[in-house]
C-alpha cells in the first residue's frame, strides 16, 4: 500500500470516526510530525561523533594555580642545572659586588702597607670575621703587633686552663683544640684561615684582669703549622683607642652566646642546669634611692652626675607573686630591652621549648634572679634579640612579693656607648654569670657564613657536624632509588631555624642529601666534640636529643613542597624573614608604604626596615663597604622579619634587595595606566624560576575607584603569583595592610564556601559570625552558590550590609520564575540560554576581574574539554562565578577561547579545602551546605514512566511514591565526587568544619534569604567561641589586635 492510500485512510478514519474537519486533523498531524522530527534530530545531536577541530589546550587561557606553574618551573629544571644557575648568578653577583668592595673597602689600603702574605690573610680574616664595621687603621695596628708561630706536630699553643685571651688565627697547617671533662679529652680540629677560640673567651681576656682559663687545650696537629699571635696585652691596648671597638666586640661574643650556643644546648639538649648563673653584685640597703646610687656606682658610674642621670632613668616595680615581668617596649625603632635589678623577692625565668605540645603552656625553669641580681642586662647589650627568640618562648615570672628597680633600656645603652668604664663592668657582669660548660663549649660553636650557590655538604659526604640556618635560605636535594632503580630526587626548602645533618651525625654516617644556599645565608656549625662531650658530661641529654632529632626528621617535606605550607607546621616558625619592597609604576611612594607595612609586620613579629638611605648612615655614605653582609646578617639574625626598601629606580640598592629577598612586592597605583618592570623582569624572573622567590603585586586603590589599573592579567605575568589590593589612603585601611601581613607571614585565615543553590545562602551568616568573633578572613573560595558569596564577600570585606543587599537582588532574580520562561531555548546544549542569569551577574559585579578584589579570591569550575578541575584566581569576576554555578543542562558551559568549556565545579570540587591550602594559609574554615541524601526511594524497576508518577500523585487512594526528580539528580552527580574525598578533606585540610542545618531549604528557594541567613549565624556562633577557647594557640597567630604598634615584639629576659 502507498503511503498516499494510508495517510488518505488514516484522515478517513479520523473524521470519520471523531468527526473532525479534514483541515484541522491535516494541521494536528503536521504538527506531530514536525515535533516528532526535531525530538529525533535533537536525539541525534547528543549521540552524534563530534567533529574533530583542531582545539587549542593553551595553559594561559585556563588561570592555573600559582603553586602549579611554579613547581611545573622548578620541575623543568634538573637538581644539578638549578645548582649551576644559582652558582652562575652568585658568581655575577660577587664579581659585582667585588669591585664594588675593592673601590670603596680597605683592600688597596691593606695592599699599600707592604705586609707579608699572612698579615693580609690575617686582615681579611679580621675584618670578615671580628672587625667588620672597624676602621681599617685599626685592624692594621693590630697586624702591626701579630706574633708568628711556628709549630711542630704535638707543640702545645696553650695547656689546660691556660688560655690568656690573646687572638690565635691559624695561617697554615691545623691545630686540635681539646675540651676536657674529668680526665677525657674531646677534639676538634682547627683548619687553615680559622681562629681557635671564640670571640667570648677573647673578651674576658680582654675585659678581665685575672681571667680564669677554661679547661681546654689547644697543640698544633701537623708539620709545619703557622699560627699567628696578638697577645692580650696588645689587644688591650689597641682597644682601649678605639671604644666602639670594644662594644662591638663585646655585642659579637654575647650575640653568638645567646642566639648560638645556649640556643642550641637548650634546643638539641634540654640542657638547662648550669647555663646561667645569676650572681649578686650589688647591696640592697634601706632608702630605695641610696641603693639605686649603689647600682650605679657598683657599675662604674662614679661621678654624681653620672649617678643622678642613673637615677633618673629608673622606677620603682611591685609584683606580685606569679606576676609576669613586663618588658614594655620604648618607640617603634628602638629595640632595646629594659634592665631590672631584684630589691625583694625573686624572679624565675622559665622557658617553654620547642616542639613541645601547642596546647600545652607550662614553662621550664632556665634560672632565678633573687636579691641583688640582675635580669636582662646581656639582652640590651646585644639589640633586644632574646635568647632563643625564634624558636622558643620565655617568661619571668615573680616569686613571692617582689620589688625591683627598672632601667630604661634607651638610656643604659646610651650610657654604654659614652662611658668606658660603665661598659667594661657592665659586659664583665654578664659574662661573669654564664656557666663554665657553655663558655668553654662557645669555643667550638661556629657561625659560618655560605654564599649563594655554595654548598654546605654534598651526598656521601662524612657527617662531622650538623647545621642550625640563622638567616638566608637553604635547599636539600634528596636522592632516593626507587624499586626499578630509578632516582627520585626530592627537594625542600629551609628557612631561618632549620636544622640539617643531625640524625646523620647521630648514626655516624655519610651524608644522605646535598645542601646548597639559594641566597647567602649564616648558618651555626655544631661539631660531633660538641654531642660526644655533651653525652658524657650530661648522660640524660640523650634522650632530649633523639626526641627532637626525629622531630625534625618527620618534618621532612614532600617534593617541591613550598616553604609557605612548611610554615604551617610549627607556629613559631615564619615562612619567610626578609621581603623586598619595590615600585612597580613611577610615582609609588614606597618609604610611605613600607612604613604602614612596618606597623602592621610588627604585630606578628619583630621587625626592621632596611633601606639605602639608612645603610648610608650606617657606612657613612659607602654602603657597599666589606661589612655589609655582616651587617645584613645581623639584621636578619636580630630580627624574625626584615623588609627591603628598594630605591625608586633600578640601582644597586634595588638589585641588593632582590638578590636578599625571600618574597617581593611590587607596588603599584590603580591610577597608573601600565606596569613599568621592564628593567626589572630578567630580575625578577630569575629569583621566581631559580630561587623560588615569591612575587606578588600590591595595588593601592584609591577609595573612589571602581575600574582596575591597566596591568597584566595574573596568568599572563609568569612570575607573578598574586594580587593584593589595598584601599587610600593607608593610615585609615589598616585592617587591608594587616591583612597583607598576615598573608605574608603564613597566617591568615581562609574560607571556603560550597555549592548549594539557596542554602548557600547560609555563607552569609557564617561571615557574621566570625566578624564578631573577631577573626578576619583573608582569602575566600568557593564553588558554586558558594562562588557568588565569596565574591561579594572579596568585593566588600567586612560590609556585610551591603554583600546581603546584593544577594538579595541577586536572589529575587534568581527567584522569578516567570522571568526563567523567556530563557527557554532549544535544548541541546541546556533548558536555558543563560542570558537573564549573565546579566544579573553582570548587575552584581560589573565588568570587576578578580585581580581587583579586596580580598583574594578563588572559584572552582569543571573543565569539560580537558577534563580537569579549573580554579581561577584572574580574569573577569562573573564569567568565572556564572561558570562555577552552571548546572548541566540547566544552564550552558561558558566558553573560553582556549575552547574550554566550563561547568559548574560542583561536579569535581564542591568543598575546595585542599586548593584553599596551596594558597599558603594558616587556618582554613570550610562551609558545607550540599543537600545530605536521606530520602528512600520507591523501588520501581528497570523503566519509570513520567505519566505513572504523575497519576500516582493525584490518586487520593493509593500511597504517593518517592522518586528522584531531574533536579535531585542533578544535586547527587554534582555532590557525588566530593563525596568520595569528602571525610578526607576535612580531616588533612579543614580546621573548623560548618554543616548548618539548612537542608530543609530548596535548591532554588531563593526568597527564603533572610531565614537561611539566620540559620547559618545560629550555628556558627558558639561553634566559633568554642573552638577558639580550644585553639588559643592558633587564634593568637591569626588574630592580631587593629592598630597594634607592637605586639609582635617580646623582649627577652635576661
């Protein structure tokens, strides 16, 4: 039969039968058939191969992780060939440096005097070593009165507890200096261009006229050995011209005291009987101000002018028992402890080491200071840096009623610089009261300092000592074979406090790791004599040593693993210690900046501003002299932070500054129209690729700027890794430039807020809550729903008036469904076009790119093209929040030109903890409002059939059936991957966990706003204040009191 007798038959029967008119059945069958078709071609279309185009995978299109593209930087290079970079740019820049040093430092003056071969060697040494910041005259008339030594195998250069205090400095050949406990003796050997002793025992030589000598040894070690001499006397004499000289000297032997030798007896041994001992000096008599006078005569003030001056500068203190002695601090720039002398009573100075339990706040008794003593005298004499500063907390504690006689520390050390005889007896107390075992083991500490690309030790080395970083930086490489002989080589990172070599000096074994400087570094050298003395002189040390030895060793970061998340393992512990500041456009004050910056680093630690202006005044106008290193060391070994302010332009000062610097800044306007580091880029980009240097743009936003300066996207700029913005003028948005601190320093606070249409809604109260817990969020991510409040959040920090009132429009769009009807496209890639939902978004945020926020800012989307996760830190704010919340087949992926397509990340990161960590924050708080699945599903087979359900519902008769709707299952597929990861990413990742009761909210009941705020504020509140009475020791790293001047800094007490 033809068609055209069936279609006639089938009108027939229709009209026939229904007794409808011919034209309409013909229109009603057209109409099926039409729709029939499209159904089919539609169908089609989603089965169908797709075509191959030639699709472009450029990673600049897809923002990746600043943490990805620097380890895929670092990776591209071998182990070997980031060593050689690094020893070819050390190399260009000590041949700068060189020349510099050999214009303007004392070489040629050294070279005029016609001294021998040794003399020279011994006048770098001296300068390097000793004298650095001394006049070169000086030096000279020292080397005028060098002895040489001529020395066989076995000669003695001094026996046991003969040592007089004369500079010994070996020439050639070697020397075993002996430490004796009991009848044992423990020998190091000293190596050609060393000293043998230490400047602490040159100093009581110096300083004492009957000096008691320690029980060591020093005899040459082979044939022949030159050891050059300058005797005692001399050095007394030639000292006594020059008074700084002496105080430099003694600031040198009391800072290796206290930062290296009791720091690493305490730390590695728990060695604390004996350390010190406090020795009463002075009578106590019945009129305050009589015994005040006595102090001060005691300490060499003699004349009654002197004595008044004395006077006036101190104040009376009770305290009573258990009171902690304040040591408040005196102007921003002074960092100089306050000296007690004990009237009444005592004070006991504990100490709470290292690595012990955080939650744990006992302290350690170190010493008592009872009547007639004094507390924190040696602590001004050397800068305020406290003993153990860095790594370990101390107190003075008052025991029993106690009264005590404040000094300023200001003045005490005016009164050192001016008064001879003041600061001879002064040092002479403070040395006098170190126990004999640290003075004598001060001999064989030393501080070494490592150049840049320079290796400490290298793999199969001997361990003969183990290493303690005081400043710079440090890199391990460690080789490792793997079951099919391949070697893996992991690298990590070591910053200031580190500790390398131990276990293999404790086994005795040769070197696992090559060590090598990423920028010049100190670092202490603790010798094996040390640890076989230390075991025989004090048995129970060992089980300390052990203990802390294995906790460093587990310490051990992953490969490539970054210095920032290192930080977040001990909270004493800094990511980074110095930071350069430079101008990224013209016209940036950068002195103006780098002061606001000051203030606010000074609430976490303590910290110094460097700048050329200020090296100038320290070198009287030549501050490229030979004791700069010195004196950049003993800026960083003072202080937990050091801030390099760079010249406006590029000069030797700026290159200075970014050769020193473990993290720069680069600031710039929003008012400038384009970035000028066209200078500055081969620098910049080689501190990022072979230093690991982090480089971050800071933008100070003036207060009516809505635009974004006309700078780089984040991903274009390869060594950039983020933006900080902060808001005119800097005096009124300290909140912005602490936040920048706490960035810096590892210890801010992010958040991460998950997808959940409506319920997300809950986000907002849960910010409520932590603002008046008092705990600023830095960072914020999210996916999803969670994606638009963190942007909002980002966009106005701390208003959240205004971030409801924006969610609030945005909600009664999103609620409107008669507006939704006018979206409805053809469904082959959606239900809806995206059109209204754009422009909403583009309502909200404008044509704002991410880099402009407040706040930094991160969102989570689904990579359908490659398959991957995509978290964008740059590019236009709304296309990246739209493609967070595009929900298959609701909405359609947004297209990059890369030919990404972009969905919502729901579907392969909802709760994006673990990206939230790689932005190097302390403490990360995630928010989870996905939809639990707790229905139970009617057990219907293998096809379900819409019409069914439809009339199961309207029968009253029968029980109504429970089945998933489209929407739900499109909640399981987004949430399904999360949940799959999700106990482990709250567990490894997730610091405080929220799971607000909003379940009962629908994914689109948007006008339900006002009740889903309120349920997640309820929520969240007591869950805060609890953990924070938990976690007290977390929440002092992240929050700091607004406007602190210097909280940072506690000064030590001794």
């Amino acid at each position: 039969m033809s068609a055209g007798s069936s279609t006639a038959g089938l009108l027939e029967t229709l009209t026939g039968f229904y007794h409808v008119s011919v034209p309409i059945v013909t229109t009603l069958i057209v109409v099926l058939g039409s729709l029939s078709g499209l159904y089919i071609w539609v169908a089609s279309r989603q089965v169908r191969r797709p075509k191959k185009h030639a699709t472009s995978f450029d990673d600049t299109s897809q923002p990746s992780t600043p943490l990805g593209r620097h380890m895929r930087r670092t990776q591209s290079f071998s182990e070997a060939d980031l060593e050689i970079e690094v020893k070819k740019q050390s190399k260009k820049d000590a041949d700068e440096q060189s020349s510099e040093d050999e214009e303007e430092g004392g070489d040629k003056w050294a070279a005029a005097q016609g001294w021998s071969t040794g003399q020279l060697e011994m006048f770098k040494v001296l300068r390097q070593k000793f004298f650095s910041n001394a006049d070169c005259k000086f030096v000279g008339e020292l080397i005028g009165n060098v002895e040489v030594l001529t020395l066989e195998t076995g000669d003695v250069i001094f026996g046991r507890r003969k040592y007089d205090g004369s500079l010994l400095f070996v020439s050639s050949g070697s020397v075993w200096l002996s430490a004796f406990h009991e009848d044992r003796s423990f020998v190091h050997t000293i190596k050609k261009h060393e000293g043998v002793t230490s400047t602490s025992a040159i100093l009581r030589g110096v300083l004492e006229d009957k000096f008691e000598g320690l029980d060591m040894q020093a005899v040459a070690a082979e044939s022949p050995t030159l050891v050059l001499r300058i005797s005692v006397d001399k050095l007394k004499t030639t000292i006594s011209k020059y008074p700084q000289i002496a105080i430099f000297l003694a600031h040198l032997s009391l800072s290796q005291l206290e930062r290296i030798t009791m720091r690493s007896l305490i730390d590695y041994f728990g060695y604390l009987d004996g350390l010190f001992c406090p020795m009463a000096y002075f009578d106590v008599l019945k009129n305050d101000s009589d015994t005040v006078r006595g102090i001060a005569m005691t300490l060499g003030l003699d004349y009654v002018e002197l004595q008044t001056q004395f006077a006036g500068a101190t104040q009376i203190r009770s305290l009573e028992d258990g009171s902690l002695v304040e040591m408040p601090s005196g102007t921003e720039d002074d960092d100089i402890a306050d000296v007690y002398f004990v009237l009444e009573g005592a004070v006991s100075v504990e100490i709470l080491l290292c690595h012990q339990s955080t939650n744990d706040d006992e302290f350690v008794s170190l010493f008592k200071v009872s009547t007639g003593c004094c507390l924190g005298m040696a602590s001004a004499i050397v800068g305020n840096t406290g003993l153990l500063k860095a790594r370990s907390v101390m107190q003075a504690k008052a025991v029993g009623r106690t009264r005590v006689v404040q000094l300023n520390g200001g003045v005490f050390r005016s009164m050192l610089q001016t008064h001879p005889a003041f600061f001879n007896r002064c040092v002479q107390t403070v040395v006098r009261q170190y126990g004999s075992q640290a003075a004598l083991l001060d001999n064989f500490f030393e501080r070494v300092h490592v150049d840049s690309g320079d290796a400490i030790y290298h793999v199969g080395d001997s361990s003969n000592a183990m290493y303690t970083l005081l400043t710079g930086r440090l890199r391990e490489v460690h080789s490792q074979t793997s079951s099919t002989g391949t070697v893996v080589k992991n690298t990590r990172e070591l910053v200031k406090g580190a500790t390398l070599g131990a276990m293999d000096l404790l086994a005795s074994s040769k070197r696992a790791s090559t060590v090598y400087a990423i920028r010049d570094c100190q670092v202490s050298k603790m010798p094996r004599v040390v640890l076989d003395y230390m075991l025989r002189a004090q048995p129970q040390v060992l089980i300390h040593f052990t203990r802390q030895m294995a906790i460093h060793n587990t310490d051990r970061t992953g490969d490539n693993e970054f210095v920032s998340s290192q930080a977040n393992r001990s909270p004493m512990k800094l990511p980074v210690t110095t930071i350069a500041v430079l101008s990224a456009t013209k016209g940036v004050s950068i002195h103006e900046f780098t002061t606001e910056l000051h203030k606010a680093l000074q609430t976490i630690a303590t910290t110094e501003v460097v700048s050329s202006s200020k090296a100038e005044r320290h070198f009287n106008g030549q501050w490229r002299s030979l004791g700069m290193s010195a004196w950049l060391a003993e800026m960083e070994s003072s202080h937990q932070l050091v801030v390099f302010e760079a010249d406006a332009v590029l000069t030797p000062w700026t290159k200075l500054c970014i050769r020193q610097a473990d993290h720069i800044l680069l600031v710039c306007k929003d008012t400038d129209q384009e970035l000028d580091l066209k200078d500055l880029n081969p620098l910049l980009l080689q501190a990022y690729s072979i230093k690991n240097v982090e480089v971050n743009i800071v933008r100070m936003k003036s207060t009516t700027a809505h635009g974004s300066a006309n700078t780089p996207p984040l991903h274009q700029v390869e060594y950039v890794n983020y933006f900080h913005n902060i808001r005119m003028p800097l005096h009124e948005n300290t909140n912005d430039m602490l936040r920048v601190a706490r960035r810096l320093t590892g210890r801010s606070i992010g958040l991460v807020l998950g997808g959940g249409g409506a319920r997300g809604l809950a986000h907002i109260g849960i910010l409520k809550a932590l603002e008046e817990c008092g705990l600023d969020v830095d960072v914020v991510g999210g996916t999803s729903m969670g994606a638009l409040i963190a942007a909002l959040y980002a966009q106005y920090p701390k208003d959240l008036e205004r971030v409801i009132k924006h969610a609030r429009r945005f909600s009664s769009k999103a609620a409107n469904k008669l507006a939704k009807l006018f979206e409805l496209t053809l469904p082959i890639a959606s239900w809806f076009d995206g059109s209204s939902f754009n422009t909403g978004l583009q309502l909200e945020f404008g044509m704002t790119r991410i880099e402009d926020l407040v706040l930094n800012f991160f969102c989570i989307s689904t990579d359908i093209v490659k398959k991957c996760t995509g978290v964008h830190r740059s590019g236009t704010l709304w296309r990246y929040v739209r493609a967070s919340m595009s929900l298959q087949g609701y909405l359609p992926p947004i297209s990059e030109p890369s030919g990404s397509l972009l969905l919502d990340g729901g579907y392969v990161n909802n709760l994006p903890a673990d990206v939230m960590k790689e932005e190097g924050v302390k403490i990360v708080f995630a928010v989870d409002v996905g939809r639990d699945n707790t229905r139970d599903y009617f057990h219907y087979g293998d096809t379900l059939s819409g019409w069914w359900v439809f009339l199961n519902k309207l029968n009253p008769f029968t029980p109504t059936v429970q089945v998933p709707s489209m929407g739900e299952i499109t909640d399981a597929l987004a949430y399904a991957a999360f949940y799959q990861n999700k106990a482990y990413v709250i567990n490894h990742y997730v610091d405080l966990y929220f799971k607000p009761p909003v379940q009962a909210i629908g994914t689109l009941e948007f006008d339900k706003l006002d009740l889903t705020i309120q349920l997640g504020y309820d929520y969240a509140l007591p869950k805060i204040k609890d953990w924070m009475k938990k976690n007290p020791h977390l929440v002092t790293h992240v929050r700091q009191p607004h406007g602190a001047s210097a909280t940072g800094r506690s000064n030590s007490t001794r």
